[in-house]
C-alpha cells in the first residue's frame, strides 16, 4: 500500500510541477508584454521561422498547450527532452544544441551555461 501512496505523491508532484512550468511560462511571457497576436505580427513581420524548438525536461511537455500554441500562432513546437542538466549540457557541449529556442536548464546550470557562452540575452527589440 506505501507503494501505490508514493506511486500517487510522485505523479501529483510531476503534474503540479508541469503544470507550474505552464503557468509561469504564460506568466513569464505575458509579463514581458506578449500576446499570442503580438507573435502571429512579429513572425509575419520578420519572416520568422514557423517552427518553435524547445529543449526540456522529460514529462514537462503539455500537450494541450502546444495544441493551443499552434493553432492560435501557426508555429509548430517540437520539443525534445532530457533527463538531467548534464544531459543537456552534453548536448551543448556536443555542438548539438544550435537549433533550439528555448531550453529548461535548473538555475544552478545557467550560471555555468552563461560563463560557457551557451545562453544569451534575450533581444527585446525583435
């Protein structure tokens, strides 16, 4: 029975935490002053890629938010996942990091990604 218990806190934990991701990822972007139609005028605009990548954690992905991305913007968002930031990091490090948008490092990773040169500032102009 502690089995089936701890089998259900560690699927509420990882549901709460994908859920937490989304929520503070549309927090994030709305603080920044985005709208999904700012984004549809800014792709159209600079002829942007329609095609988002996205590097994360393994069960981060929400699917239905993806769906609704799309079909409210038209960008397709492929994502691939990782197991452990020395995972990711091994991809950077590999050169096989080029393609991505977005990434989900830990915060203790990204100190050492920005002294690496692998992150870089977001440009708020485009």
């Amino acid at each position: 029975m502690a089995d089936l218990t701890r089998l259900h806190l560690s699927r509420s934990r990882r549901r709460f935490l994908q859920t937490s991701i989304a929520g503070l990822s549309g927090i994030a972007l709305s603080s920044c002053g985005w709208t999904l139609a700012k984004v549809q005028t800014d792709q159209v605009r600079q002829g942007a890629s329609d095609e988002l990548h996205v590097y994360t954690w393994s069960n981060y992905v929400d699917q239905e938010l993806i769906d609704a991305f799309r079909s409210q913007t038209g960008i397709k968002v492929i994502s691939d996942v990782f197991d452990s930031n020395e995972t990711m990091l091994a991809t950077f490090q590999a050169g096989k990091a080029r393609t991505y948008s977005i990434i989900y490092p830990s915060d203790y990773k990204v100190s050492q990604m920005v002294k690496l040169g692998y992150l870089s500032e977001l440009d708020h102009s485009r």
